[in-house]
C-alpha cells in the first residue's frame, strides 16, 4: 500500500500533488529547491541555476477563471489577466489555506531518485537530498515529479554561423530581467514565442531599434476577444471544441485561419506561419501589432549568418551594430537527477501514457506532474493530473498493459503530427486531455445528464467557458461550490474591469455566442458540399 509520497518542486504542479495526497490520506514530503512555493512564477531579479526564471513584466495569457485551482477561486477583485506578482499571491493564498507549508523541505535539492534493489515487488525509490551541505536519503513508496519545463533553456548557438564572432552581448530570455539597461541600443531578438514577442516589444519603448528574427512565423492573437470578453472565456469551450473535431479537415482549418486572423492580417505584418492550418499555441501579445504600425519593431526571417557587429537574414538583408542578441528559443525538458532510461524509454524520446507515466516501470509508483502544454491554463491540467496519479498510486485506478500504453503513445504522436506537425511535443488538445483524464476517476461532467437535471448548469458547462470548476462537479475531490462558481464565473471576470457605473455589466449571450459558429459551419459545409 503506498503511503509515503516523495514530490519534487514547490510550483503549481507540486501544490497540486501535495494537495491531491492528503485528500486520498498518503503522506506527502515535497522537497523544493527555493525558499518560496510558485515554481516558475516566484520573481527573482537573477537568474537560480536549476530554477525557473521570469522576467518582471510577465503576465498570465490565460484568465483567472481559467487558471485558477478548480475549487480556490481567484478573489473577484483579481484582474482577469494577472502580473506574475499577483498570480504569486494568490499561489501563495492557496497553499496557506490548504495548509500544504508544512509538508513542504525549502532549500533542498534532490540529487537522485533511484529504484530500490526490490523495487519489482515494493515499487519503492530511494530519493537523495542535499540542504545546508548535508546529505541525506530516504524511502518512498511512490515519486511525483513536478519541476516543471521552464528550467533548462535551449540556445540552439550551432544553427547559427558566425555567432562565436560576434562581438556584442549574447544570451537566451532566461537571463532578461527588465529593460533599463538596453536603453538606446540595438536589440535582435530570435524567436517569435510569448517570450521574444514580449521582450522586443517591452525594449521598443527605449531602445534604439528592434528586430525580431522568426524562423517560421507564429500567430499572434489578443488576450482581449469578441466585445472585450477574456479570449479563453470566449474560445475554450465544449461545443467550439466538439464543432472543431468533427468538421471535415479543410473546412476546421479555413475556419482556425479565419479566427486567427480576426484581428489583423498576418501576412501583412510579416508574421504568417509558414504551417498556418497547424494548431501550435498561438502567441499572446496586445501590443506587437501596433508597434509594428508604429516601426519600433520589424520582423524579419531566420538569421543566415552572424559576423562580428551585423547579422545576415535569409532574405539577403542585414541588421548592422548590433548591440546585443537575445536567443528565445524556448527550453529543453531535463531530470538529471533521475535514470534517462524510466522516461526515455524509446529512441531516446520521452515516452510518458497520457504525458504521466512511463509505461515500461514494473510498477506505476511514479509519475511526471505538468510535462504537458495547451491552450489551457497549467494549473487545471497539473490538478487533474495529481487527482488520476494519485489514485493510481492507491491502486484505485489501474493502468493499461504496457503493450497497449505503448499503442495509445504512438497512436496521440500521429495525432500530434496532424494537429501541431511534432509528433513529439508536449502540445495537447487541452478539452479533450482534460476529458480523457476526468473519465479515469469519474470526474467528466455528464452532459447529457446535466440537461435533464440541471439545464441552467448545463448551458454554462457545454456553451459557456470550460473552466476548472467542471472537473470538481462530479467524482473523488468532487468540490459542493463548484456549480456556484460555474454559474457566477462572468460576475468574477466583470468585476474588476467595472469600476466606473455606466449601466450594469454585460455577460455575453450563450446563445449568440455558440449560433454565430453554427452557421458559419452549416453555410460552410454547404458550399463545401456544392464544391465536390
């Protein structure tokens, strides 16, 4: 029976596990590298080896009816767009009022997880841990792994020539704090993510020039959506993904191409992805656009060359006296306390049942926490993750024979390879993934059921937003306030931006807001109808 539970790192996905075991009474001991919880989100004004790092102007791209723990509502007064400062509080509120602290060893670093030689019949690990200069090792019945994927940056220097020679300062988004410094000075940034696009636009303010360096184009949406509405609020929605997976391929993508260009032509802006049907995540960035507009910012393609002070674009055009290069590019995913074998175990790639479990361990004891990316919010997707690990390792749950495991990863790799063009990505349907997890435990909401009983939940639940809250409706950590926060969850996100009375808050029509998608689908497929 396991009971002692070793989870490694304090951020969201750690608080979630630490949370996730007492609810099923196991005994969590979670160790955590940094003086504080909030993983990723805790600022630091210099970069931790081994930590997460962000830089001071970071916000959240998703709302926080969206992100928030799916039965720990953010306050009503919280912007509906959080500062990393004001997500950190309320990281922070969360695990005071679930009393997680005390299970939580600050300053420790985990060193190794190793198997126990009788691990075939126990699944126990030995986990080694250093504080203070000293070392020591224990006994657990299972691990959870939840140091996130944000700590390893990857600095692709060798697909660039030339960039050794290069004279100015050179360094990846990881190192990027804040602006000041760069006042008046000549700024290429590669990468055209969150990060690059963030980054470039803040330095265009006082820099002198700023180029951003894009290999293949990304689209770049608002956080802002139809009549000011929170665009997840707006877009993340059972029908929206139920009419996106059943529509014939060509008419899905014309459809995806026309609500990504909705607010400007990407094309025109030197933005367009070269793959623009794929389902990447989109950049979140209001300001970009118009500082393009403005010319404080210009995007170019993929850097040929670097010489010692210029650097040559593929379309023959150079950027001269540059002063610094700032690589975002994203970050690579690393355990290195851990045998590379237990989660690579194909060809060297990450081979994980639902992005959870490596399949090949003669018991399932442990388990990655937050190795997953969607358009969703981290913090729904690593509680639900706890919630179905955690039963299996009670053994409430089972999982698959290994053969069929192995068969469900290479069938989500075609899948991947459709949707997002990596079979290896960490990139997920986020409805469907939440879906597929709930069904494990018992906690998929019952539509059909909901329109019986309850019809007023129901249109919320399948046409309005699909926030946390559904998956705390129904099965084990099944929450009584979660049909109250589904049905006051406008009255949260409108709060904060009806300061000034001019007539009372405007919640969107659920039925407008799914109608206008039915039509242009029905007027869609018959003219697709009339084309073959």
């Amino acid at each position: 029976m396991v009971k002692r539970v070793a989870i490694i790192g304090a951020g969201v996905s750690g608080l979630a596990a630490i949370r996730c075991c007492l609810e099923e009474q196991l005994e969590p001991t979670c160790f955590e590298k940094g003086k504080d919880v909030g993983g990723l989100w805790k600022f630091s004004d210099h970069p931790e080896e081994g930590r997460a790092s962000i830089y001071r102007s970071v916000f959240t791209n998703s709302s926080k009816e969206m992100t928030c723990f799916p039965d720990f509502p953010c306050p009503d007064d919280y912007p509906n767009f959080m500062h990393n400062s004001k997500l950190q509080e309320y990281i922070t509120m969360f695990a005071k009022e679930k009393n997680l602290l005390r299970y939580i060893q600050f300053k420790t670093i985990v060193s190794s997880v190793n198997k126990r030689p009788d691990f075939s019949t126990t699944g126990q690990w030995d986990v080694t841990t250093e504080k203070d200069g000293k070392t020591e090792s224990a006994i657990f019945d299972a691990v959870l792994i939840c140091s996130g994927h944000h700590v390893y940056p990857n600095l692709p220097k060798e697909s660039f020539p030339g960039i050794n020679l290069f004279k100015g300062k050179c360094f990846h988004s990881r190192d990027y704090k804040e602006p000041g410094i760069f006042k008046g000075k000549r700024v290429l940034v590669i990468g055209l993510g969150n990060s690059g696009c963030d980054i470039a636009t803040e330095l265009s303010h006082i820099a002198g020039k700023v180029i951003i360096s894009s290999r293949s184009g990304s689209w770049v949406i608002s956080r802002v959506s139809d009549d000011g509405y929170p665009w997840d609020m707006m877009s993340i929605s059972r029908f929206e993904t139920l009419l996106k997976n059943a529509l014939p391929t060509a008419i899905s993508d014309w459809w995806y191409t026309k609500q990504m260009n909705a607010r400007f032509k990407h094309e025109n802006y030197g933005l367009m992805p070269l793959h623009g049907t794929l389902r990447k995540e989109p950049v979140f960035n209001d300001e970009l656009p118009a500082r393009i507009l403005c010319g404080t910012v210009s995007v170019k393609p993929n850097v040929k060359e670097f010489t010692e002070t210029s650097a040559i674009f593929e379309d023959g055009t150079m950027f001269e006296a540059i002063d610094c290069v700032i690589f975002a590019t994203g970050y690579t995913y690393a355990y290195p306390f851990l045998d590379d074998s237990i989660i690579k175990s194909r060809d060297n790639e990450v081979t994980l049942f639902k992005g959870i479990f490596p399949p090949p361990l003669e018991k399932p004891t442990l388990a990655v926490i937050g190795l997953v990316q969607s358009l969703g919010a981290a913090i729904p997707i690593a509680d639900l993750q706890a919630r179905w690990a955690v039963q299996v390792l009670k053994g409430t749950c089972t999982l698959p024979s290994v053969k069929d495991m192995m068969n469900d990863i290479d069938q989500k790799m075609g899948k991947k390879l459709k949707w997002f063009g990596k079979s290896d990505t960490i990139q997920t349907d986020y409805i469907v993934y939440m879906d597929e997890l709930a069904s494990f435990i018992g906690a998929k909401p019952n539509i059909l059921w909901l329109f019986l009983t309850d019809p007023k939940l129901a249109l919320e639940v399948y046409f309005g937003p699909c926030s946390p809250y559904q998956f705390r409706l129904v099965g084990p950590g099944k929450w009584p306030g979660a049909r109250h926060a589904i049905l006051t969850q406008w009255d949260r996100s409108l709060k904060p931006t009806t300061t000034r009375a001019v007539g009372n808050p405007v919640k969107p029509c659920l039925f407008y807001s799914w109608f206008r998608p039915v039509a242009i689908s029905v007027v869609s497929v018959a003219i697709f109808l009339l084309l073959i």
